[in-house]
C-alpha cells in the first residue's frame, strides 16, 4: 500500500527530463476514510470530486516548438486512490520535453495516465475557472467579532444549530489552515459551505473552522472531515463543502463534498490562487 511518507514528499529529487507516468503517486483513500469513521466497502454519505488547477503545464508541438497552457483536472471523490500533489508536479513536468501532434494527444494523455493512478475516470481540460463572485447572500465568517482560543485538533463541538424551520446558508471563510502531515507546510484556504437544514450558528462554524489550524492532513482529507462533521450536526437536506486551497508549485486543489443530489454551484477560483 502506498503511504504518504512513501512518497518523494519532502525530498530532493531530480528533474524529470523525459516523459515519466511512474512519477505519479497514488495514496489510497481508505485508511483516512476509515479514522473518520467511514466503514470500508460501505457507500459514501458524499459525492464529490478533487478539482485540481494546473498553471504550469507545457510540452513540445510536432515540429519541436514548444507550447504552454493551462489546464483543469478533475478527479472524482469515489476513486480508490488520490493523487498526491507533488507527484502530479513532477509528472506534468516531464511533459516538457515530450513531442506531441496536437494538444488533444496531450490531454488525452494526461486524462490516461491520472485515471491509472486514481483508478478512476479522470477529467482533463484545457484553461482555468474564472474568478469567484459571491453575491450578497453569503454569510462571510470572518468579519465576526469573537474570541478564538481553539486551534486544535479539529473541534466539532463548536457546531451549533438554532430552533426554528430549516434554513438555507451560504457560509464562506479564508481562515481555513491545516498542515501537510509529511512536510509540516502550512495550507491555506477558503471554504464554501452551502446549507439547507436546521439553522447553522455561524461563530461555531467560523471556531470548528479555525479549530484545523494545528491539524496535519492532506486538503481532501480535511474537506471530507468538515462535510462529515456538519452532516453529524445537524442532518441536513443538503449540504455542500468546496475549499479552494492556495497554490503551490504551480498547482491548487480545490475538493468539493456534498450530499448525494446536491448539485455543484459555479465552478470559480479564488483571488489568491
């Protein structure tokens, strides 16, 4: 089984100067799933995917001429496996110095050699989401005036619902700070939640948030914690999680968590990635 400290994660590697799929490094889902109290074998309470932003991407055109572009990944929540982000890095880096007669051959190829490492149907596409824009029915968390005191580990018992009908709340934070459990690095993003159910106490859920602030975990398996903890809180009709984490190395990760039927909003990016 692949694990996270397996992977060239916090190491000195060289770079790729020809075009490698061994690069990439697939780390199985399951054993994160089963610590937050997923069963295996059994179905997920979500649907989902990890949408994946790729700045650098080139390769060379058939006549030796180099090309660059920019490009959306996507890789679906119910894959066995994750593709870890510096694997990815190095991998689309091999590209580089690869001839290809047509940019599709390239997609083609990127999609091919993402589904194997997933185990599952990738998307590829070329370009990015545009920029995010709100509205003004969006709760925005951090302009609330509260104390903090709670950094860690995540805290689910700041989840608070109010009597009353169900409700519908759209909550948004960039507080959201979580560390790689390999390398230490801080992580950094802002998170969507979409919500139709008993009335959400918006200082508990900006405290829950800020509580990830000393936890190590990769980005989707944060999202999954957030998404399983508010579905533990207050059962809602529906529910959708997306944190759109800062770039790095050329890549961002966006992963997106919601009750089945829940449909995704606008795909966006953010100002910071």
């Amino acid at each position: 089984m692949s694990t996270p400290h397996e992977s060239t994660l916090g190491r000195s590697v060289a770079y790729p100067d020809a075009y490698d799929p061994t690069l990439l490094f697939p780390i199985p889902r399951a054993p994160a799933r089963a610590e937050l109290g997923l069963a295996g074998g059994a179905a997920l309470p979500f649907t989902g995917h990890d949408r994946w932003h790729a700045y650098e991407l080139g390769w060379l055109d058939g006549r030796g001429k180099p090309v660059v572009a920019t490009a959306t990944l996507t890789v679906p929540a119910d894959s066995p496996s994750l593709v870890e982000s510096k694997s990815l890095k190095l991998y689309l880096n091999s590209l580089n110095a690869s001839r290809f007669d047509t940019p599709d051959a390239v997609r083609t190829r990127i999609a091919d050699d993402l589904s194997a490492a997933a185990g599952a149907p990738v998307e590829v596409a070329f370009g990015l989401p545009a920029f995010d824009a709100r509205g003004d029915d969006a709760i925005e968390l951090d302009t609330l005036d509260i104390d903090i005191d709670d950094y860690g580990p995540p805290n689910p018992t700041h989840l608070r619902l109010a009597d009353g009908a169900p409700v519908r709340q759209r909550l948004v934070s960039h507080l959201l700070k979580s560390n790689c459990p390999v390398t230490g690095q801080p992580d950094w993003a802002s998170v969507y939640i979409d919500w139709d159910g008993p009335r959400l106490d918006p200082a508990g859920v900006l405290r829950y948030l800020v509580s990830y602030r000393g936890h190590a975990g990769f980005h989707e398996q944060c999202v999954e914690g957030i998404a399983l903890d508010l579905m533990r809180a207050g059962a809602p009709r529906a529910l959708s999680v997306e944190a759109r984490y800062t770039r790095r190395g050329g890549l961002d990760i966006n992963p997106w968590r919601a009750t089945p039927g829940t449909p995704q909003g606008p795909v966006r990016r953010e100002q910071r990635q």
